[in-house]
C-alpha cells in the first residue's frame, strides 16, 4: 500500500510539472503557439 501512494504522489508530481512547464512553454512561445495552447486549454 505505501508503494501504491508513493507510485500515485509521483504521477501526481509529475502531472503539476508538466501544466507548469505547458504554461512556461506558453508564456515564453510566439502569439501564433499562444493562440494554440489556448484553444486546447478552452476546449
């Protein structure tokens, strides 16, 4: 069971890194991958 929390924690890290480098990738991209990124965000 603790295996099982820890393997679930670092799915979970791992999800907030990823949005948090998708929202650096769009803070730092060009308006046209902006325009992108927010459309799959909306949807």
């Amino acid at each position: 069971k603790k295996i099982l929390k820890k393997i679930i924690k670092y799915i979970l890290n791992n999800k907030y890194n990823f949005v948090q480098l998708r929202y650096i990738f769009i803070n730092n991209g060009g308006k046209r991958q902006k325009s992108k990124w927010t459309r799959i965000i909306r949807c």
